[in-house]
C-alpha cells in the first residue's frame, strides 16, 4: 500500500513539474513611457520631436556607434551561453534568449514557402519603422550594431523619438534637416493623437550603406504615427510592398502571415531579414534601461555602447544586434568573417532552429501541454517499467530465499537421519 501510494505521488509531481517547465512567463514592458516637454509651438508637428533632428552624425558619433567590433563580440560570447525558452505575454506566445533577468526577443523563423529577398547574391534587411517611434529608436540601433559587422555606414542623420513617448536618442538611415523643415515643423499638429501627429505622412527611404553582404531597405515615417501606411508603402517601395507584404499574406488578412499563426502585423517597428526572419516591435528588452534611454544624453548612450556592463543600455542594445547578425548569418550561408566565429555559430544554432509556436494550430499553450503530458507518458512507462522490473526481481529474490532455506533445511534433516542411523546398533 504505501509503494502504490508512493508511486502515485510521484507520478502527480512529475506532471506538475513538466508542465510548469513548459510555460514561463516574464513582466514586458507596456508600450507607453514617459512624458516631456518640448520647446516647440504646440501648434506644430516638431511640438513632438526635441533637440537637432536631421543632423548629419559627425565622425565622433560615427566611429562611437560603428567602431564597435570588440564590444559586439565580448557580448555576443557572454549572452550565447545562455538558452532559448517559449514565453507568453498577452495570449501570444514569443521566444527570448533568457539572459537572467534580462532578454532578448528572438525573430520569428518564416514558415511559409515565401521567395527570399536574396539579390545579386545579397540577403536583404528590410525595416519599417518612424520617426517618432521610440520603440524603432531602439530597434534602428540594434540593426546599426548588427549591419556594421557586416558593411560600413558611410552616413548617419540625428534623429529623436516624440517627446511624449520617451524622447529617445537615435539616428536615421537616410535623412536631412531639410526634410525635417518640410515635413515637420511646419506641418499642423494634432492635439488628441494619443503618439504624437496622426496625420498620413510621406516616407523617406534608402540608406547610406554598402556591404558585400547585405542590402538594406529601410523605409521610415516622418512624423509620429505608429502605424504602418500599406498605400504609402506600396509608392515609396515597390520592393518592400510586392515582395513582402503582399506574399505574405498581410494585406490579405491571412490568420497565418508569413505562415505563422497568429503573427500581428500593423505597428511599427517592423523588420524581415530576406523574408526568412520577421517581427514586428523592438526585440531590446526595454524595462531594465527605460530611465537610461529616457534621461540619458546621445553622448552617454554611446558611452554605454563603448562600455557595455552587463544590464546597460550598451549591453543590451549590442545583446540584440548580436540576435540579428545570427540571423543574418543563417541567410548567407555564414560566409561572412563574424558568421565563423564559434560563439556566432553557437548562438545561430539557438536563434534560428525554432519551430514558431504560431505555426501550430493549437491555442495558447496547449501545445506545451502535450508535449508535457507526452514527456511525462514517457517518464511514467519507463518507471513502471523499472518499478515492475524491481518487483519481479526482488520477488524473485524472495523465492530464492526461500528456496535455499528450505534446502538448507532438508540438508540439515537430511544430515540428522543420517547422525540417528548411525548411533544405531
């Protein structure tokens, strides 16, 4: 009774743990941040950017944010030891490399039989994303990280988020305080937009950047809208529209865009390496630096990235660039220098060899569940296996036992007629 009773409570602890194990869920951040003030007329769009915007970086800058080659790496080693896990933030289910407590989210592998972007021989970045976004300024640094290991940026504009939604730091791929005059300062403002100047505006793309490895196709808003303007699109980058929007299912209301189930697509940042990678948002773990980003000077940021201790904005930001560049490396055969370093390779083999939850057709984490209940069946049939193997065996020994005593006693009968026989006369 007590073996049966011990053996169930076994079996209860053992499902437990595995469909614990199966569902792990972190605190994200929520998509608003801080509020500040801005020294423009409340009547204009620029209301909502602050500081010099469409300023061409200047060689310091330059070399800060480019010349980072050690940073990346030391990073990159650190963070690939460290491992891959399914979470769930709002009913969605997501991948992030656990750098306890931190994270970076991982790319969705593209499940769809989709043609590749590759051109000339080159795999193809494409990015969506706007000006005021502050969620893109941290993505666009990442991706300025991850392309510099694979090309040069010959330019680089100054840019801001909108300083109602974090005010952030970051820099365009292709942009001029021209165009900033143009198209924002002088453009009436808003007043009810919940992210800044809702107005439908004109996109910039383009960028300063040569590799021999990649191209990149960026495509930014300038204004304050976080949603992604599918007709704009479509005249700003016929690429970007017939080969990625339209393919994959988006424009079309597809419950599975890009063969991935349930994939969310409409806000900005949005990014697709060669249409095997996407993901729409920033994949930096925003919460742990939010005051950084916020309060910290460009300056103080690039500081950061020069010396990136463990939790900075710096790590972070080179933390995901290291995500992206694996990716990269994936779709072109790892033919670039940084591809054949062992950490890349270990930390692309974690990045890119995931099955996309979405692509399932069970809800939630109902897959988990039985792929638990599946493991646990295992373990369950194998301790029976080895319980009723012991049983046997120790029935086996008990018959044993009995066996030889009872052949020890008929020996010992046998040996007492014997003695008794020969005491007769």
């Amino acid at each position: 009774m007590k073996d049966r009773f011990a053996l169930l409570v076994g079996v209860i602890l053992i499902i437990s743990l595995l469909i614990n194990l199966s569902y792990v869920k972190p605190s994200f951040v929520s998509n608003h941040l801080t509020y500040t003030t801005s020294s423009y007329p409340p009547n204009s769009s620029a209301y909502y950017f602050q500081g010099k915007t469409g300023e061409l970086a200047n060689s310091t800058i330059m070399n800060d944010l480019t010349n980072t080659y050690q940073q990346f790496v030391e990073v990159g080693q650190y963070i690939s030891n460290f491992s891959v896990v399914p979470v769930k933030s709002n009913g969605l289910t997501l991948y992030i490399l656990n750098i306890s407590p931190f994270y970076v989210l991982v790319p969705y592998k593209v499940q769809s039989n989709i043609n590749t972007l590759t051109q000339n021989g080159k795999s193809t970045f494409v990015f969506i994303g706007a000006e005021g976004c502050p969620f893109c300024a941290l993505q666009r640094v990442a991706i300025i990280l991850a392309l510099s290991r694979f090309g040069n940026f010959s330019k680089l504009f100054l840019d801001r988020s909108t300083t109602i939604d974090g005010n952030i730091p970051t820099y365009t791929f292709n942009f001029s305080q021209e165009l900033f005059n143009q198209y924002v300062v002088d453009k009436p403002a808003i007043s009810n937009a919940p992210y800044g100047d809702q107005n439908p505006e004109p996109f910039f793309t383009g960028a300063y950047y040569s590799s021999p490895y990649v191209q990149l196709v960026p495509i930014d808003e300038i204004g304050g809208s976080f949603l992604i303007n599918v007709s704009g699109i479509a005249q700003a980058s016929p690429l970007i529209y017939n080969n990625v929007l339209v393919p994959s299912g988006v424009l079309s209301n597809s419950p599975a865009p890009f063969g991935i189930k349930g994939f969310q697509f409409g806000g900005v940042p949005f990014f697709d390496i060669n249409n095997q990678f996407v993901f729409d948002g920033a994949i930096v773990d925003l919460a742990p630096i939010e005051s950084q980003v916020i309060n910290g000077s460009r300056m103080e940021l690039l500081q950061s990235i020069q010396n990136p201790s463990i939790g900075s904005y710096g790590f972070l930001e080179l933390a995901a660039a290291n995500v992206l560049a694996a990716d990269i490396c994936y779709t072109i055969n790892n033919v670039a220098p940084i591809c054949k370093l062992p950490y890349m390779q270990r930390l692309e083999n974690k990045v890119t060899n995931l099955v996309t939850p979405f692509s399932l057709s069970l809800p939630g984490y109902t897959i988990y569940i039985i792929v638990g209940a599946g493991v646990a069946a295992v373990i369950i049939l194998a301790f029976f296996f080895f319980y009723r193997t012991y049983r046997n065996t120790k029935n086996e020994l008990e018959e044993l036992r009995r066996s030889i005593k009872e052949m020890k006693g008929n020996s010992e009968e046998h040996k007492n007629n014997n003695e008794y026989n020969n005491s007769q006369p």
